[in-house]
C-alpha cells in the first residue's frame, strides 16, 4: 500500500489520536493536544485551532436524538451521531475539512449497512418563500420522497456490499469516499479526492478494504492506461501500428495486448500526479447514483438540524409566510426590470475585488499564489485582458497565466492548493487578478447602454455572462435573457411549433447562415469568429429556433428536416464521412461542411475544379492518387474536419507535406471556419 505523500504520519498521528479521544469524550485533552500539535507546525499559509464552541457544538450533534430518522438499530444511530459531531469538531480546520467544508456525507457511512427511513417534514424544515427559492425547496422534497432502497435489495445489486457491512466505520467513510470521488471509465480515484486529512486511522482503513479485495492502492498498468484520454490512446495505438478504432476501453486492451509494457508505462507516468485507488467492485455507475441521490435526500437534513442549532433557522407564523412570499414575488417583478442594467452575478453584492486583499481567510492562498506562481509577467497580462474583455477580464485570467508558467510551476500551485485546502486553484489565480486589477487601477471602458435587436427591452453591456459577453466581441447587441436562449439550446426545449413554422425557421437560419446548418451547430452554436453583422442575424433566427432534438423527434432525423425545408435535395445519404449529397453546381459532396464550401464557390461565380489530383510523389504520393477536394486557379483547397482521428490527421499531414514539396498553395479549412468562409477564401475573391 502506498502512503499519501502529502499527509505526513504525523499529522495522521495528530488526527487519529483526536479521534480516539474524540470517541473517549475527553474533549479537554483533545483540544489540548490538537492545538498544540497545529502550533508546532510553523504553518507557512495561516493556522486554525479548536475552540470551545467548536467542542460545545460537536457535543451538542453527539447528543442529539434525530428523531426524524426511523427504523435503525441502535448501534448505526450511535455511529451517526459520533460522525455529525466529528464533521462539527472539523468543519474548518485548516488541512482537516476538505470534504467537510461542502457536505456531510461522511455521516451517510453509519447507513451503508442498514435499512432506514427519513421522516422529515418539509413545510417545517424549509417554509415556502423563507428559507430557500420555489424550486430549491421542489428539489429537496423531490429528494426527500425518493423511493428507498432496503438492504435486501442493495446486495442483490452489489453483493460485495456485504463485505462493506462488516468494516469498521472509518474504513466505511473512506469507501464512500472513493465511490463519489471514482472515474467512471477507469474505476481510478485520485488518493487527495477521497482522503484530504479527514479519515482518523486512515492507515487501516485502507487496509480493510485491500483485505477485502474491495479496492487496490497500486492500481495495474491497465488501469492507469485509461486515466488518458481516448484521443491520446489512440493517438499511441496508431503510432505503434495497433488498430486505434472503436471505443476507448477497446482501444486500451489491444494497446495492453500488443504493446510493450515498458513504453505504457512510460506513456502512462506523466499522469500520475497521485496516488490512485482501484475499485475492484461492478456496476459503479449504479452504485455512484444510489450514493448521490441518498445524499440529496441526507444533506438538507442535516443542514436544518444544524441551522436549528445555530439560529440561522426560525418558525414562522402563516402570516409571516404569507408576507415572505408577496415581498419575494415583489422583489421578483423589480429585479426583471433592472436586471438587464446591472452587472452580471453582482446584482446587489456589496463585494469589490480589493476585498480579496483584505480578508484574513484569503491570505494563505494568496501567499501560495505570490510563492509558486504569480510574477511580473503575469501582472503584464492584465492590461491587455482588460482591453480585449473589458469587465470580464478576470474570467480570463487562468488561461492567460497558464501560457507564460511552466507546467511544474502550475503543478507545484495546484498541489499546494490541495494541500493547504484553499479554493479551487483556478479560482484562487481569478480571484487574485481581478483584484490586481484594482489594485494597479487598470480601468476598461464603460458599459454602454442598448437596446435589445430582439425583445427590445434597454440593458448594459456588462449584464451579459462572460461566455456569451466574448462570442460577440464584448459589444452585444441583444440582451442577456435572449443571448442565452439562441446561444444555449437548453433554453429552448420547451419551443413548440407546427412543422410549416419549424420549416420556415429553419429556411431562415440558413440564409442567416448562409451555409446548410450542421447538426454540431445545432446542438451546440458557436459563432466566435463570424462577422458582427452575420452574428446578429445568426442570433436573431436562434432566438426562436426549436432545439436539435426537437427536429430529430418530428421529422425523424435531421437529414430529413433539411430535405423538407428544401435545403439539400431528396435522396441526400449518410456516408462514413457525414452526409453525402449534391451541391447548387451538381458536384458530389461527401458531408454537409462540403458541400457548404462549394456552393459558397459557386455563389460566389469562383470557377472550381473538384477532387483535383496532387502530384505524384515517390515516398509521399507513389500511386499519384492523392487528390484535394478543390481547385481554383492554382490554388487547393482542403477541408479537414476529422483532425482528431489519428489515421485522418496522418493524411492530411501527408498532404500538407506534398504542398510544402511542390510548393503548392494549399487552403486548409477546418469546421470552426465554416461560419465565416469569406475570411478564409477571401483571397480567391
């Protein structure tokens, strides 16, 4: 078994000595000897102690009846209530909370090997329009009447779960742990996932799930083959001469099955940034969905009783929800109004970014990022992010600053970060550069007022979230609410149209388009890159634009909705390559991104050769039958949408080979240009 290199034994000595005398009640000597050992650690990145309220409330969780929680054994009541006391003594000690600081799930181990049911009452826990929004409250009571499952039928489904029954409770915890934490595809979890400093005799723990062949702490070669990508594993298989197609797990057992176990392994290292758990259990997925949907059902409940003890929660008279719910749904009207004028996600926070500087929680992250990071350099960057994204130039920050480090220097950060048990390191690099921003007083222009092209309602630039904000250059000329609906499908589902009216929509896209609309597009538009002015009558048909799948559901398939609308011609077949069909000048396409450029040519009155034949070449071309798909004048033209298929990009490096040979002008189009062919083609006009 291989240790946690990051927890050292005597932190884990420190932990499993508070739990024994945790289990023990002997409160004094805990906090005693925990502190103690927290002030001889001369912690670099700030210190948190036990304090006397931390012990009054893990007492206060220890004592407590949950009498909400019905038809258990006494034994798995007593556990549950020594784990709910232990997430209270925990919840925010530097290096000890992790998983704590989000959710108490670890208390959820005491039911792994029972039956029980949560009698809770919702109208009391969370009264409507008080505590939480409509919606929240559906969900928990959602969760909340979630059909059971009993023991019986747990095993049926696992049987290794009855050896999970007889663990003890920290070998249990850590179980979970690894179940929620798990990739899907790998059955690999990342050691500093499932054990961030907070499972007490860690050690055993992992050692009564190894005896119990439930999990391996040194997980095979076959295993840690598929912590990498499909596309790198193929991208290995083909350049080994193995048969690099179907689907990734298939891929992985012919590498394992004829490559050499000396260059897996090789390949495989650089992604070994942990340790990993192997689960050796079937049917994860299920097993993963019981445990979340439980712990939606667990967490509320646990969140209330916590809130009942703190305060944060009241009872309320009907009147007094009454009252709530009319000032809510006042507040609602009001907020529609201003809502396209204000900032985006700052509506009312009171929140500046020099306030990151300042708080005393924010200082040991800040100290990680100015160690291992941060430079000069970085505060170089900023004033370009602010010219080019103006008020959002801090969601832009990360990708910015992970080009001028290197990869060790980010790695070091991250693993501190994890370590330490800051925010997610990437929001630490955000949060910090918008308040370097403010700190260096580098100022962006002023959001200007617009009207909306589509509904018409006035808003601010800056209301507009930073991903939809930079699709159009940072100068929108549609509102929030109707930049999400056209560039988001999802908030179109519930569009229901006749089919004359979809036809005509669709008509309408494309000649917004001016191109066939591919299927990629649909489900997902993306229309960086396309000029301003086709951008707004792109954004303007999305608008109202049934979804993908709405499509697919009344006319059966895409295929068959662009030959109703008469955008390609009947008798149009899928291909290997996408879908075969005929262009406006009867030239043969093999997909629709094909037959978009040559009718963009023949709109255009460009004279084009089709499938024209490269030169033969000894080595690269010996048959002489390698052709491009265009030709005008002297000049190829290639469309490569298949780049990431490994065989597909060794063709067309070939060919760009062959070009380079002859000198040969050669126009490569790939699909994120196909929106805006005029920019790439513009010198055959």
């Amino acid at each position: 078994m291989t240790e946690l290199a990051h927890i050292s034994p005597e932190t884990q000595d420190a932990l499993d000595l508070s739990w024994l005398l945790y289990i023990e009640r002997d409160y004094k000597n805990l906090k005693s000897s925990f502190n103690q050992y927290i002030d001889s650690l001369d912690l670099k990145y700030g210190r948190k102690v036990i304090s006397n309220e931390d012990i009054k409330e893990a007492k206060h969780f220890r004592s407590h009846k949950y009498q909400e929680l019905e038809n258990i054994p006494s034994r798995v009541r007593t556990e549950f209530k020594l784990m709910s006391g232990w997430r209270r003594l925990f919840s925010d000690k530097l290096m000890f909370n992790a998983l704590y600081s989000y959710s108490w799930g670890d208390a959820f181990a005491s039911f792994l090997p029972c039956s029980y049911e949560l009698n809770a009452d919702i109208s009391k826990m969370y009264p409507v329009g008080v505590v939480h929004d409509p919606q929240r409250i559906d969900e928990i009571r959602i969760a909340l009447q979630a059909p059971y499952m009993d023991i019986e039928g747990r095993i049926s489904v696992w049987p290794l779960l009855k050896d999970v029954f007889e663990l003890s409770l920290t070998a249990r915890i850590l179980f979970l742990r690894i179940i929620r934490y798990v990739d899907l595809k790998s059955n690999l979890a990342r050691d500093i996932s499932c054990v961030p400093f907070g499972v007490p005799l860690y050690q055993e723990a992992v050692r009564e799930l190894e005896e119990n062949k439930i999990i391996d702490s040194n997980p095979g070669l076959d295993a840690l083959l598929m912590l990498a990508s499909a596309k790198d594993i193929k991208n290995f298989a083909f350049e080994r001469g193995i048969k690099h197609t179907g689907v990734k797990y298939q891929v992985a057992e012919r590498v394992m099955e004829k490559a050499d176990s000396q260059e897996i392994n090789e390949f495989v290292k650089p992604r070994l940034d942990w340790n990993y758990y192997h689960l050796l259990i079937s049917n994860v997925p299920a097993l993963k969905k019981f445990i979340y949907q439980e712990l939606d059902r667990f967490d509320p409940y646990i969140e209330w009783i916590y809130d009942v003890y703190t305060g944060n929660a009241e009872e309320y008279t009907e009147e007094q929800v009454k009252w709530s719910i009319e000032a809510k749904e006042y507040q609602a009207k009001k907020d529609e109004r201003i809502d396209h004028l204000s900032p985006w996600g700052n509506n009312s926070s009171k929140y500046r970014p020099l306030d990151y500087l300042k708080e005393p929680w924010s200082q040991p992250e800040i100290r990680i990022l100015k160690d291992k990071l941060w430079s000069e350099e970085c505060d170089a960057l900023l004033p370009g992010l602010v010219k080019k994204y103006a008020w959002d130039a801090s969601w832009f920050v990360v990708d910015a600053v992970k080009k001028v480090v290197s990869p060790e220097q980010l790695s070091a950060f991250q693993k501190d970060c994890d370590r330490y048990n800051t925010r997610a390191w990437h929001d630490v690099i955000k949060r910090f550069g918008d308040a370097r921003i403010s700190e260096l007083r580098i100022r962006s222009r002023r959001p200007r007022r617009k009207k909306c092209l589509a509904c018409g309602v006035t808003f601010k630039e800056w209301s507009l979230p930073p991903d939809l904000a930079s699709a159009v250059y940072h100068d929108p000329s549609f509102c929030s609410t109707c930049s999400a609906k056209a560039l988001k499908p999802y908030n179109r589902e519930n569009i229901t149209l006749s089919e004359e009216v979809m036809i005509d929509r669709l008509i309408n896209l494309s000649l917004a388009l001016e191109i066939v609309p591919l299927a990629t597009f649909m489900k997902k538009p993306i229309i960086d890159g396309m000029p301003k002015n086709k951008q707004k009558d792109v954004i303007n048909a999305l608008i109202n634009q049934p979804t993908y799948d709405k499509y697919v559901s009344v006319f059966g398939n895409w295929l068959q909705a662009l030959t109703n609308a008469g955008i390609i011609e009947a008798g149009t077949l899928p291909g290997p390559r996408g879908i075969r069909c005929i262009a406006k000048d009867g030239h043969e396409c093999f997909s629709l991104a094909e037959k978009s450029i040559d009718d963009w040519l023949t709109d255009h009155g460009i004279q084009h050769e089709k499938e024209p034949l490269y030169p033969p070449h000894q080595k690269i071309n010996p048959s002489g039958r390698m052709r491009a798909d265009w030709k005008v004048n002297d000049i190829l033209i290639e469309y490569v949408g298949l780049l990431d298929d490994p065989e597909y990009k060794a063709k067309v490096d070939s060919k760009r080979e062959l070009a380079k040979e002859f000198l040969i002008q050669v126009i490569f189009i790939e699909p994120k240009d196909i929106l805006d062919l005029s920019k790439i083609l513009k010198l055959l006009k």
